[in-house]
C-alpha cells in the first residue's frame, strides 16, 4: 500500500456510522441511561501496555528522558484487560508511555499481553510503535498489520545523542528481520524531525532504500519510512521552540532528494510511493484548521499503562483532559465522565494546539450528512486511521 493511502485522514470517514444518524442518538442517550451495551464503543484504541522504557529519547512526550520527571515503572494489569472490552474497538493501537515490548505483568509477558487482547477482540486490526531495540518472545507478530520503527537518525552517533544510547545497528537488524521474517503487511520506519537530525533525512531515505535492494528487494512494497515533525510541548505552546527547523533547512534536504532523483529513477519511485519526504517543507509547526468540536475523541480513546483514559497522545499528562480510569471506574462512572469530558472540551483546546485537528473538521464537515465509509477505494475498508 503506497504511504499516501497509510497516512490518508479520509480513513477516520469509516467510522462516521458512530456519528452520524441512529447511532448518534444512540451515543447521547445511553450516557443517561445506561442500558446499551456499546456506551463507550470507539473506533480505535490506543493502548499503552507500560511506562518502562529502555531509552531515553529527546524530548520524549512522556519525560522518559528527564530523571526528575521520569515515569514510574508501571505495567496494565494483565488481570484487568477484561475491562479494555468495554470499549469495543474496531482498530487497536499498541504504543507508549515506555515501549510496548518490555511489557511484563507477574509472570505475564509481551506475547502473553498480545494474545490475550486477540482473544478479547479477535475482529480488531491491530498496528504498534516501538523503538525496535529487541524482539519479545512468542508469535505475537501474526497479529499485525503494521509495525513502525522510531529510528530518528541515519547514524550511530546521531541515534545515540537522540535516544541515550547506543542501538542503531541493533534497531537496523530488528528492522531486517522483521521485513524478512513476519507477515507484517506494512513495515515502516518513522523519522521525528526538528533541527537535531534534519539533515539525515535525505540520508535515512538512502540507507533504507539501499539495504532492501541488498537483503529483500521482493519486500520492498511492505517497507515505508513516515517523517513526523518534533513538536512543542503542549503546555509550553506560547514559548520560542528551539527545536524547530527553518525553511532553509527544509528546502536543504528537500534538495538533496530531487537532485538523486534525477540519478536514480528507482530510488525516486521508491521515495514518491514509500515515503511522505515533502511533508518536511510543513515544518514543525501546527497547521491551524478551525474546528468547533473534538469528534476525534469520540471515535478514538488511549487507555495509559495505569488505567486513565485520554482523549489523544497528545494530551497524555494533561488532568484536565482526564475521562476516568478504566481499571478504578465502573462502565457507568465512565460513561459519565466521558459524557462530561465531551461537553467541556471546546474550552480544554483550540485549532492552534491540536495535532488532530484535520481529522476534526473532517469528522465535523461531515456529520451534517450521513456517510458510513470513505470514499476512497483502496482504504474505505481499513478501521485504521
């Protein structure tokens, strides 16, 4: 599947049949009444199975790279997984918080974790996020669609000033085996940008590129590599960003690939179809686009390693954007207080600070009338988004 159509926000279209019409009435009146079982039926859900981590990115979101600010060691209760059924998703994403392969619960591992939500929701899609620094044990992998890599760096000394230590070459084997190795239809690298590594991103494209013509040129259509730009932190939003880079660097790099393109054509169509290269030129900064409600959180929650339940990564540690706590609160706390969350939110934020807010006046567009699928061919049947 060409990257396009991975990172195409028309996909979140295929839930609007939990916005629009009976359903939508259906959603407001069972938070009173709390008769139907699907109150807190989402479309997607993010889980992160525990704040451990092994690294200690830059500017890691949840402050895994600051001591004083660091995470505890928490782990979801395997024993507690049960309650995740309430909310009854169609895709389901497994990130961090710490990284999601180190999850251990009692004598409850990784595969162990996997296995159990499979049998929990055995017609959910599910996708992961990992630093790829090791591979669990089990058959965990046959589960997956998609699996994305956070390299972040084309070299080892890059990588190491980034993440705190020294596993680019390890990250790179791990990558190889699973193109090589699994089923895993979409096998991606990701590339968070700022001002520390722009100028790698040309370099990784190349590194990735050249290593599948070597090891799995037959692979080659699984592989993806997605540039996502390092963003302020949401609470510091109105400070300078230091990490930003300029339209001079980003037209640097952006340079580096049309001058190899016009060198190698197979290089260039592997860039156009496996990767989102131009997104680059957006910069670090948010684009603002209006819209007046956070349909996003109504069709998608994260459930943390501790149980709370945010609206979005994004505001994580945020307890105003607090919804409850699956493991503490019963279905009908839950459901009040998500009922609240919602009604509130306008005012929690604003076009300037949401990272999803085109998938918000997508959704909101597009509730005045009712469509239950994308209109687009190649994803109207993926609950991903």
């Amino acid at each position: 599947m060409r990257l396009k159509d991975v990172r195409n926000p028309n996909r979140a279209l295929n839930h609007m049949d939990l916005l629009v019409g009976k359903n939508k009435e259906i959603y407001r009146s069972t938070f009173s009444k709390f008769k139907s079982k699907i109150i807190l039926q989402t479309a997607r859900l993010e889980v992160h199975p525990t704040d451990t981590c092994n690294l200690a990115c830059y500017n890691c979101c949840s402050k895994q790279d600051l001591p004083s600010l660091k995470p505890k060691q928490t782990s979801y209760p395997f024993r507690y997984l049960y309650k995740l059924k309430m909310f009854n998703p169609r895709a389901i994403v497994i990130s961090g918080g710490g990284e999601p392969t180190l999850y251990r619960s009692g004598n409850k591992f990784f595969n162990n974790y996997i296995q159990e939500l499979k049998r929990i929701f055995p017609n959910a899609i599910l996708g992961i996020t990992t630093n790829g620094t090791i591979i669990p044990k089990g058959a965990w992998e046959n589960y997956f669609k998609w699996l994305r890599i956070s390299l972040d760096a084309a070299n080892r000394e890059t990588y190491r000033s980034l993440k705190g230590r020294d596993c680019f070459e390890k990250v790179l084997k791990n990558f190889d085996w699973y193109v090589m190795n699994t089923n895993i239809q979409e096998v991606g690298i990701g590339f968070l940008y700022s001002k520390n590594n722009i100028n790698e991103a040309f370099e990784v494209s190349k590194l990735i590129f050249e290593r599948c013509l070597l090891k799995y040129p037959n692979q080659i259509s699984k592989i993806n590599i997605q540039y996502r730009p390092l963003r302020k932190d949401f609470c510091n939003s109105r400070k300078c960003f230091k990490d930003a880079i300029s339209v001079k660097d980003a037209e640097n790099e952006i340079e580096k690939f049309n001058n190899e393109f016009k060198l190698n054509k197979v290089y260039k169509n592997f860039v156009q179809e496996n990767t989102n290269y131009q997104d680059i030129l957006k910069g670090n900064f948010n684009k603002q686009i209006g819209f007046h409600y956070c349909s996003y959180s109504k069709i998608s929650v994260l459930v943390k390693a501790n149980g709370n339940i945010r609206p979005c990564c994004i505001g994580q540690d945020r307890e105003e954007l607090a919804m409850g706590n699956c493991i503490k609160d019963s279905r009908n706390i839950l459901a009040q207080k998500m009922l609240k969350f919602h009604s509130s939110l306008p005012l929690l934020c604003s076009k300037n600070t949401c990272r999803y807010n085109k998938i918000n006046a997508l959704l909101e567009k597009s509730s005045s009338t009712v469509i239950s699928k994308s209109n687009f061919s190649r994803i109207k049947n993926d609950p991903m988004f």
